[in-house]
C-alpha cells in the first residue's frame, strides 16, 4: 500500500506543471494552505477571549491564502507587502487563544516565502517573522512567562529561512543545468549533420540564445581575410545580453 502510494505521488510530481523548483514552490504551497487549514480549525475551535479579534482573524487568514496562492506577486513584492504579510500573521495569532498550538503557519510560512526573492529579501523576512512571531506573544499577554521558549524559538525562524533558500538555489542550479544540457543534446544532431560552416554557425547562435534562458540576441562572428565578418544571428535586439559577440 505504501508502495503504491509512493509510486502515485511520484506520477504527481512528474507531471506537475514547470520545472523542479515552481514544483518544489508548489508542494511547499500545499504544506502552507494545510498549516491555514490548521489556523482556521484552531481560531473556530478555542478563539481569543477578546471575540473583537476573531473576524479580523479570519479576514487576515483569507487574505494571506489568497496572497501565497499568487506566485507572480510573491516573486516581485515590496518590502511593504512584506511588512503588511507579517502583520496579518500578528492578526491571524491574535485571534486564537491556545497560540503555542497555532504557530505552525508562521514556521511554514515562512518556509515557503524563502523560496521567493534574493538572499537579502529572504532575510529582511525572517526578521519581519521574528517581530510578528514576539508580537504575538505581546498581544496575548504572556510574553513574560514564556520568555525563555521565546528566546529558544526566534533563532529557528532565520534558520528555517537559510534551509529553504539554500535549497531553493540548489533546485534552482539544478534546473538551469539539466535545460543547458538538453539544449547542448538537442544541438549535437545538427553540429553533426551540418557540412557547412555557415550553418554550424547558426546552429551555434541559435544554441546560444537558448541557454540564456533569457531575451537575448546571439551574433557570432569569424575572422576572415583580416576582418570580422558576422556569419549568423538569432534572437532578437532586447536590453538582455548578448551570448555571443
């Protein structure tokens, strides 16, 4: 039975959408709605004294679901949706009464935001959690008594973020290098088959603006007779770079 299951969550992953890191991105999405799934039960069963915080609760998770289920945004937000992201987790957490048993989603969140943005951005994040996880320690009342856990736990948040990053960049590495290698395969057939040079040229520009994995435009160019001759191109003139000049 494991066995099957195994093997049907290997079919899934697949024949997810994109490369290994959107479906590294996808999976970590799954944990994350799971851990709002949590929230959500958590504020419904054992909800604040204060009921004043319960429908901004609600209010502030439906809006982090909605946010973390846009990857397109996730990908280029400011520093203020950062600033805006931590306070609704602070929103969400007000809203519960039992807040040790509720702050899985700020770890799991916080796990699936590194996999978005720079080295920089991931740790200006980690420290935007680390003031929403004590704030809402503040907001409870019980940031005194529980302040040795407090301590304890505030390192794990910029090392979750370090974890996930890192890991992000090795998917990310061995993406571009799995597509540079299946350009470089894609090409050798035509390196071979051609006979004349122009044409190996253009199979080489072509190759070129391939593993740019970018806009980009590739001119190669030969010395003939004491000057440079451009031999073949392709792409087209964007801001990127030009591969070969």
């Amino acid at each position: 039975m494991m066995r099957r299951l195994g093997d049907i969550a290997q079919a899934a992953w697949r024949t997810a959408p994109g490369g290994p890191l959107a479906r590294t991105r996808l999976l970590f999405l799954f944990v994350t709605l799971l851990s709002a799934a949590q929230s959500l039960l958590a504020i419904t069963v054992s909800p604040a004294d204060d009921s004043r915080l319960v429908t901004p609760a609600y209010i502030a998770l439906l809006a982090l679901v909605v946010w973390w289920s846009r990857p397109s945004r996730l990908a280029r937000c400011g520093p203020v949706a950062e600033v805006i992201e931590a306070c609704g987790y602070v929103v969400v957490l007000a809203g519960v009464s039992e807040l040790n048993n509720s702050l899985a989603i700020l770890f799991i969140a916080l796990a699936y935001r590194s996999l978005y943005g720079s080295a920089a951005r991931a740790m200006l994040r980690a420290g935007l959690y680390m003031a929403a996880f004590v704030a809402s320690y503040a907001i409870a009342g019980t940031l005194a008594e529980r302040l040795t856990e407090i301590l304890f736990l505030i390192p794990v948040l910029p090392m979750c973020t370090l974890l996930t990053f890192s890991v992000a960049g090795i998917v990310n590495r061995q993406e571009r290098s799995a597509a540079r290698e299946s350009a470089l395969v894609r090409a050798s057939p035509a390196l071979v088959a051609t006979e004349l040079p122009d044409e190996a040229c253009r199979v080489l520009a072509d190759v070129a603006v391939s593993l740019a994995q970018s806009p980009a435009r590739a001119d190669v160019w030969l010395w003939s007779e004491g000057e440079l001759v451009k031999v073949a191109s392709a792409g087209e003139r964007t801001p990127g770079p030009t591969v070969v000049d």
